[in-house]
C-alpha cells in the first residue's frame, strides 16, 4: 500500500512537472492555482507586513489591550473579501484598513509579485476602500490562446476581441468608443498581424472593410473577398480617399434629411450619428484600415507632392469627421511624426487608440505614447525582438498594458475571409475600388533568376 502511493506521488509529480514546461495552461488549471492559492493564504500576513501594506493598531486597540492587560495588538493587514482563480491567475480583492491607498498597491506589484512568487501582479482599485490585485500564474503572452471573448446584447457591436493582456484579460478594440487608432512599430515588430487579426474580428460583423496597403498590397489583398474596397499604391490610395470623403458627406446629407423629419415630430430623439438612425435607414459602418501609412506621406517629385497633400488633407478630414458618420481609421505604420511633414501631427493627435509594438528609438515610441505616459515609452522600448506582436496598448482608463495578439497565419484569415464573403457589403461611392478577386497567375511575376521549372 505504502509502495503504491510513492509511486502515485512520483507520476504526479513528474506529470506536473511535464505540464509546467509544456503546457503552463494546463499546469496552472490542474495544479498552479491551487497550490499558488494555498501559497498566498500561508504567507498573506507575513508579505503584507514586509511589504509595508499593514496599518499599526488603533488607539481604541491599544487601549483596550492596556485596560486588559494584554500584549501590544499587532498591526493588520487589508481584509481579504474574496480570492477567486481564473483561467490564468488568481484575483485578490483587499477591502483598505483606514489610511492605506490604492497608490500604496500599485507601488508594491512587483514586490507582491515575487513574494507571492507569481509571473505578474496589476492593481485596480475597484471603488472607494476596495482594490483588486489581478495575478497571473504563468507568462500568458509567451504562447497567446484567446478565451472566448463574453458577449452581452447590451455591448458596443463593433467590438472586436484583439489580443491579449499580460493579465490574462482580453484586449478589445471598440469602434464605438475610441473610433481611430494608432498602431506603431518597428519592421517586423508584428503590426501586419495584429491588423490581421482586427480584420479576422471585424470579417463576420455588419461592417465595410475598406484597405490601402502600399506593401504592394501583400497582406490585404489576400483577404480581399471581405473587402469592399482596397487601394495597393498612392495614387490609387489618393481615388480611394476621396471617394471615402464623398461618401461620408453622403452619409451626412442622409442623417441631416431624417433630422428634418424628426424635427416635426416634437417627442422623438434626434439624429446625429448613424447609429442614432434606425436599422432600416442606417449605412453601414466602414473600417478603413491602411497599413504603411508612411508610404503615403513621401513624395520625390513636385507631382508627388502634390498628391501627397491631397492623400493626408483626405486623411485628416476623414479623421475629424468620420466617427458620426461610421467611419473609423486604423493607420499603422513604422514611424508617424512630424518629419512626415505638414499636417502629419494633426492627423495623430486625432488617432485616439494607440499602440506600440517593439520600436527602436524612444522617439518612435513618443509618438504613441509621448504625450499620454511616459511609462508606456519606456515599456515599448523593452519590448525584445524575439517576442514579436508583444505592444503596449493605451486602454479606456488612460492606463496602458502589456498586450500580444494572436499569431493568426495569413492562411488562416483568408480562410475567414473567405467565408464571410457573403457580408461584404456594396458601397456604390467606392465601387471602382472593389478588389477583382480572379485566380492570380503566377506566370505573370517573375523576378527570380532560376530557370522556370518545365515538366
Ligand atoms: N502575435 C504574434 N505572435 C507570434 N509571432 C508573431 C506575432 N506577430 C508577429 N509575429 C511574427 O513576426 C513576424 C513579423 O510580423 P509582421 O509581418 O506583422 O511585422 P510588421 O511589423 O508588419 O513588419 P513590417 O513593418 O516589415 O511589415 C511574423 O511573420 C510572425 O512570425
Ligand atoms: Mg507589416
């Protein structure tokens, strides 16, 4: 008998040892949590102490221990409320003894979390006197799987899950709530995926994909049966921005002609936005995605020039007026400041939603984050080359976070794509631009000094 639980005892072990090199997931769902539970109950009071987050007794307390005769209480610790383990952590929620703060938590993360002997450690405060810490059991970003994201009838309908947080959270990109975005990075820092993974949450919801590439069209033009309309150089990007701009005051002329109507009839809401039209009459919403958003600011020539004052004009038109009108940008690029030229910093400041894979100047990184927090430019310079799609995302709360989206091969969203071909709405304004999607011929390419293969 004795003989037969050792053994136990040594498959156990070993198997959770296996598990915790090769599936930390699995590991931390069949052992981590538990033990990593029992861990913070045992030393709760000893690390609260050492890390300076107790509070000496009170003077009723001391008194009362004199009155009594008793040793001098000792100090106490925050009130654990509740310790709930999740998929990938535990969340700690602390109820503050009188004098601590929220500051005094998010001072001490990265002391709590090697006390604890967790990968990492966030604090929030959740509403006066209560703080959650949220710890994670293992590197969730070394190895990205999205959980299934939670949907609710009362949330933003172009919300689309992205990527995920350091804190095992899921990254959502709301349209609604921050329309343009920003996303900057050094080359292969994992921009294009990261956009490929928005175009994979946005391909089955009722919206417009609209695209420039100017990598020659490289990572769009694949997903081109989702597109409504796609641009692979600027001089077509310049027809395809000005079409956009015609269709967006299209849009408004339609919102003000149902504003007219609403007018006469005294107790009905009045419409300023798409969304406040009804169903029925509304356009659809457009996302309009451009990838190597430099290429459209350079020129070499007086002719150039002039098209690129047309392309950004367009731009930040766009980007000033389209959020009522349903049309949210989705720049990305290695570089967007100032040495860009004229206009360039207007069009950023109204990119509200930023984010910074690994870039290799602070100068680069400013231009996400420089006027927001100088803590996210230092976090994007860390970022390690051998951790590409790691980005530090600003979020709704003004805070930012370490986030990495999936790694979604091309094959994979072609795939998605291609069945949601059907939703692909027609916008008559950029019909011009609707990709052909014909089978390609490679016979038609040839750059490669190899003889062509004849069998
Ligand atoms: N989230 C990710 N997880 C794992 N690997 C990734 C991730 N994102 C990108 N990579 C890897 O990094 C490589 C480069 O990514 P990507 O093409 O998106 O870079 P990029 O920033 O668009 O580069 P460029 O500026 O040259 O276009 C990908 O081929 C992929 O192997
Ligand atoms: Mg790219």
């Amino acid at each position: 008998m004795g003989e037969f639980i050792v053994i136990v005892l040594v498959v156990v072990t070993v198997a959770a040892g296996l598990l915790r090199r090769r599936r930390p997931a699995w590991y931390w769902v069949c052992f981590g949590a538990v033990l990593a539970s029992v861990r913070i109950l045992v030393r709760y009071a000893s690390v609260m102490e050492a890390c300076g987050l107790t509070v000496p007794p009170s003077r009723w307390r001391l008194a009362l221990a004199r009155m009594a005769n008793r040793p001098v209480p000792e100090s106490r610790s925050p009130r654990i409320l509740r310790l709930r383990p999740t998929r990938t952590g535990l969340v700690l929620r602390l109820k503050l003894r009188p004098g601590q703060d929220a500051f005094d938590f998010s001072a001490a993360t990265d002391r709590l979390r090697h006390s604890f002997g967790m990968q990492g450690v966030s604090s929030r405060e959740l509403r006066s006197g209560v703080v959650e810490l949220r710890m994670t059991g293992y590197d969730v970003l070394k190895c990205v799987r999205m959980p299934a994201p939670k949907t609710s009838a009362s949330m933003s309908p172009l919300r689309v899950p992205v990527a995920l947080r350091e804190d095992g959270a899921i990254h959502y990109r709301d349209y609604r709530a921050v329309p343009h975005g920003l996303t900057l990075g050094a080359t292969q820092s994992g921009k294009s995926v990261y956009q490929r993974n928005l175009v994979c949450g946005l391909a089955p919801l009722d919206v417009a994909l609209v695209g420039i590439d100017c990598k020659q069209g490289v990572e769009l033009f694949p997903l081109a049966r989702r597109f409504s309309a796609l641009a692979d150089n600027p001089d077509t990007a310049l027809d395809l921005l000005e079409a956009l701009v015609a269709h967006m005051a299209d849009v408004y002329q339609l919102i003000r002609a149902e504003q007219r109507i609403s007018v006469a009839v005294p107790d009905a809401e009045i419409a300023a936005d798409i969304w406040d039209l009804p169903a029925g009459l509304r356009p659809t919403p457009v996302v309009f995605l451009v990838d190597e958003v430099a290429e459209l600011a350079l020129f070499a020539s007086k002719d150039e020039e002039r098209r690129r004052d047309r392309i950004i004009t367009a731009l930040v038109r766009l980007a000033q007026l389209g959020r009522a009108a349903g049309i949210y940008l989705e720049i990305c690029g290695q570089r967007f400041g100032s040495e860009l030229g004229k206009g360039i910093t207007m069009l950023r400041a109204q990119l509200t939603g930023r984010t910074a894979h690994r870039v290799n100047d602070e100068t680069s990184a400013s231009m996400a984050f420089g006027d927001i927090s100088p803590d996210a430019v230092l976090a994007a310079i860390q970022i390690s080359p051998d951790t590409p799609g790691i980005a530090v995302a600003g979020d709704s709360t003004g805070g930012w976070a370490r986030i990495r989206a999936p790694h979604t091969s091309l094959r994979d969203a072609v795939n998605l794509c291609n069945a949601h071909a059907d939703r692909t709405p027609d916008l008559p304004a950029l019909a011009a631009f609707r990709p052909a999607v014909a089978a390609f011929s490679p016979a038609s390419v040839s750059l490669s000094k190899a003889a062509p293969v004849t069998a």
